[in-house]
C-alpha cells in the first residue's frame, strides 16, 4: 500500500518537504521463497521447449532439413531465455538491501535485453546455414520433416497460449514471448516448407523459408531491444508525456505554483517512478499539496513511487546554477 509523508530540513537557507509514495514491491510479490504464477508459467514453457528442442534438432539433423535444424537451434536459445526469465521473476521479487535499495527488479529488464541481443546471434547463424545450402541443395526427408514440424508447432502454440497476456509492461517475459513467437514461426516455416518439398520437389524452400523467418524474428528483436534499452537508459515510459504531467501536477491543489525539474522513468516492469519540484504559494500547505501530487500521479499516470522537493522560495538548484531539463 503506497503511503505519503513528508520531511522537512534546512538547504541553502530554504525549506524542503519530501513527499514519498512507496511501493517496494514494484508489481512483484516478495513472498520470497514461494513460487509465483508467473514462474509457474515459466518453468513450464522451458520444460516443453527443452524437450521439443531435442525432438526437432534430432529430426533435423535426420531428416536433413535447415528449417528444423534452425528452428531446433531458436528453441535451444529459447530455453536459455526461458531459464533466464524464472531467474529474473525469481530476483526480482528478492527485497531491497543496504547496497539495492530499490530491490532487484531491474533484473527482468536485463533479461528482456540479453534476450534480444541472442536473437541476433541466432539470425545471423540462420541467414549463414541458408546461403549456404541454396547454393549447396541437400536430400530433405520430407515425410519425417512434415511430422516433426507439426509436433514443434502444437507445443510452440501451447507455450505461447501459457505465456500469452502475461506480458504487457513486463520486458522479461516480453522477452520469453518473443522467442516463443519466433518458435512457432519456425514451425510454421518448417510445415510449409516439408509440404513444399514432399509435394513439389522444391528443396530450395526449406531455406528460403528459413530465411523469412529470420527477417521476422530481426524485426522483433530490433523492438524488444530499443525497449529494454530505453528503460535501461532511464528514459520516459512509452506513451507518456512529462510535459502533460507537469500541466495535471500545476492544477492538482490550489497550493501549487509551478512544478518543474520532473523526471519520471520505469525502474522495472510496471514499476515508475518520478522525482519533482513543487513551488508552493505563500503560507501553503506542503502536506495538502504532496497529498495531491501523489494521487494525481497514481491514479493518471500509473506512478507509484514519488519523491516530491518543496520549494517555498526560489529553487536551490538555479541557485547553484542548475536550471536545465537535466538537472536532478
């Protein structure tokens, strides 16, 4: 439960009143030790994805099929990713410390971003393999193909419909789900391309497709890594404005005159954060207005935690030279 006090103390002449919203758990539960619904979830997609990974990098090295082999491959790195995702829940809920006084909730955004950038990795491996093989053909078993596509899209279809709408505001498992899609791109790429072959005798589909399916997982994690990234740089939670935040914080008490040096940034999924200076009327109440800050703030704009610098007199920063949009 958020909560708002205020403290005053002496700087540079002038009194400054900080207002607090606190919400340590950040959207996470920190029954520490217990195992969420979220994990749940992943530990059960990584079980699934390990054991159909093996199922595919066998059939493909048999069948001789690059679209399982490269699928097999995504699905080895899935795993991985997976794996990372349980441990980034499993941290994240871990209570903040005398060294992380914000906890380690910033661990599913680093998971999000290794996540991306293993895509990459796992792009390149494909378009080489692909090259290579149109100039190279190779004898596809198409049958065997066919079936072992068909399982790995039934299983990539169920771990998606378990991580599915678990997602929204939350990198890590943005990122987990992002590797399942691809997954079951591959899976379809795979379906498609067995049909292509055992029907049509075009061996050249195999990676081609694979090829396709490379440029679309590129897309997505080009996404998730200027995601991952832009949290990770501090910057303004997607699709908000600090210059409409400013406007609803002036008009939020009458005891505001003006709100400036605001900073607002995502410390983890769904966990923002914001730091400003109010300048109060004469003989104003600090307590009404960091009342009113803090539920303007929550109720609007989704930010929990707040830490709100009175200034009755003019604002010690400009008196230090201070006074730019980057000043903290």
């Amino acid at each position: 439960m958020s909560s708002a006090h205020a403290h005053t103390h002496e700087h540079y002449g002038h009194d400054h009143a900080h207002g607090h919203a606190h919400d340590h758990a950040h959207g996470h539960d920190h029954a520490h030790g217990s195992v969420t619904g979220k994990e749940k979830k992943l530990l059960f997609a990584f079980v699934l994805t390990t054991l159909m990974m093996l199922v595919e990098m066998v059939g493909g090295f048999w069948s001789g099929s690059l679209a399982l082999v490269a699928d097999g491959g995504h699905m080895l790195i899935d795993a991985l990713a997976l794996l990372l995702a349980v441990a980034g829940a499993w941290f994240a809920r871990r209570p903040a410390d005398a060294r992380r006084s914000y906890g380690y909730g910033r661990l599913e955004v680093l998971a999000g971003f290794v996540n991306s950038l293993t895509q990459f990795v796992l792009v390149a491996f494909i378009a080489y393999e692909a090259i290579t093989r149109l100039f190279e053909p190779t004898h596809i078993l198409s049958g065997m193909m066919l079936v072992v596509a068909l399982i790995g899209l039934v299983v990539n279809v169920l771990v998606l419909s378990t991580l599915h709408g678990h997602a929204h505001d939350d990198v890590n498992l943005a990122g987990a789900t992002l590797h399942v899609i691809g997954d079951l791109l591959g899976s379809v790429a795979a379906v498609v391309a067995a049909l292509l072959v055992r029907w049509m005798g075009w061996n050249w589909a195999d990676p081609v497709l694979s090829l396709l399916v490379s440029l679309l997982i590129l897309n997505s994690a080009w996404r998730l890594l200027r995601r991952s990234s832009h949290i990770l740089l501090e910057g303004v939670p997607e699709g908000m404005n600090t210059g409409d935040v400013e406007a609803a914080l002036r008009v939020a008490d009458e005891s505001i005159r003006d709100v400036h040096h605001l900073h607002v940034w995502q410390l983890a999924s769904g966990s923002r954060m914001a730091t400003l200076h109010a300048e109060l009327h004469d003989g104003a109440s600090s307590a009404s207005a960091i009342r009113a800050i803090n539920q303007v703030l929550a109720e609007r704009f989704g930010i929990q935690h707040v830490t709100v610098q009175i200034d009755s007199e003019r604002c010690p920063d400009e008196m230090r030279g201070c006074a730019g949009p980057g000043c903290r």
